[in-house]
C-alpha cells in the first residue's frame, strides 16, 4: 500500500483535533493502511498547535507542522503538501479537521486514487449529500460549484469541496508554487490544474456534515475571492499561463 499523508490545516481545532487524529489513526489500523497525519497549524491562539505537539510525541504515526500566523486554508495545504512529498508520499489526502469530512470514507478516496490521477469527495454526485446546513448556506456552496464548472468547463460537480486524494505525480506536475489562491477558491484552483493538465479526476460521493465544535471559517472576503479567482482562471488558461 502507497505511503498516504493526510494533511489537517487547523486554526483553533483544539476542540476537533485529537478525536479526528485518534478516529484516522483506527481507519489506518483497521484497513491497513500506511497512513500519516500531517498536522499544520497557523499559530492557533487556542493552544492547538500544542496539542498537536503532545500527540505527536505520543503516536508515532502524527507530525506537525507550525506556521507562523494565519495565512489562509491555500497557503496551509501547500505547505503540508510540500512536506508530504519530501517525506516521500505516494498519496497525499486532504480533509477538514471538524468533522465535517468522515475519516471513515478515507479508505474509500485511497481506493478510488488506485485508478485515478485525483479522487474528489463529492456532496453533489448519486449519493452524497450535506447534513446541518441551512439553506442559504447550501444555495452559496452550489452556486459557487455551477459557476466553476460554468465558466472553467470542469467535467465535475463538486469543485468547491475540500476532501480529495492527490496522487504524487499530479502535485508534482501542477506547480503548485504558482498557486495564488488563499481560501476555498483553492480547491478550484488545484482542480482546475489537474484537469487542464490532462489528468484523470473521478468524484466518490461523501456525506459532509456542518461541524459541531468551533467556529466556521467562511467569510465574506473568501467569497469575494472565489468570485474573481474563477474568471481570473480562466484568463491565465487562455493566455497559456496554466
């Protein structure tokens, strides 16, 4: 089984992160998979960053990696996807630290990537679904899909999602230094890339579930990016820039 690195940006997590860390660690024992968390914290004023500092000493299995400050959910996964593939990962999974993303459904994703270049947890395929949203908070996450797929022509119906299982060789390809954007409009982004450079992409449907503890992390400035990030996209694609 490919070494797999499950990379958790958390920014005050302290509530979610050892059960998520302990519930990944069993989905590894019980699928045997060679599995590693990955944890990269902005500096939580919560204390989150120690924690993950304590069950890194106590499990062989977890690492952290500390930022100096909050930065934003791109710059996080970019800088564990760099470390992941230096500490030499075949499949490099990322999800959220709330809950909100099934560890069960990991087995699922790393399945799935043996016949694909990236493997997309989707809530908008036969199957999925999202549980705990309002309706208005469900009408921005299909609207921001419709309009990726729209204006980017993605072959997916869920670019927005944040649970997906890259293959070595499509992070190694994507330039992933040239990767500008800082919220959820990554996840476009990074799709995006992966598709325009020829790669297979396949959707596993996932149930996603609104957290129970902590805070959300949308606002109203990752909305604006995403609204101009996906044009600007497309604009890079068309000027041979992606």
């Amino acid at each position: 089984m490919p070494v797999l690195v499950v990379c958790l940006p958390t920014y005050n997590e302290r509530d979610n992160l050892e059960p998520l860390v302990r519930a990944l660690g069993e989905v590894f024992a019980l699928h045997r998979l060679d599995g590693r968390v990955l944890v990269v914290d902005d500096a939580s004023p919560d204390g989150t960053g120690e924690l993950a500092d304590r069950l890194a000493a106590e499990l062989p299995w977890v690492e952290v990696c500390h930022r100096p400050g909050k930065e934003g959910l791109g710059p996080a996964y970019l800088a564990g996807f760099s470390r992941a593939l230096a500490a030499g990962a075949e499949l490099v999974l990322e999800m959220d630290c709330d809950f909100s993303h099934d560890p069960a459904d990991v087995p699922r994703l790393v399945a799935a990537a043996a016949s694909a270049d990236l493997v997309l947890g989707s809530r908008y395929v036969s199957g999925g679904g999202i549980r705990n949203w309002s309706r208005s908070r469900r009408a921005i996450s299909r609207l921001g899909c419709l309009y990726a797929q729209a204006l980017l022509g993605l072959p997916v119906r869920d670019a927005t999602g944040g649970f997906k299982c890259f293959r070595r060789h499509v992070l190694e390809a994507i330039d992933l230094d040239s990767v500008s954007a800082r919220g959820y409009a990554f996840q476009v982004e990074t799709t995006y890339r992966a598709v325009r450079a020829g790669f297979r992409v396949v959707e596993v449907p996932i149930v996603f579930t609104d957290r129970v503890a902590g805070g959300s992390k949308m606002s109203g400035a990752i909305v604006l990016e995403a609204v101009w990030k996906v044009p600007a996209l497309r604009l890079a694609a068309l000027r041979g820039r992606l």
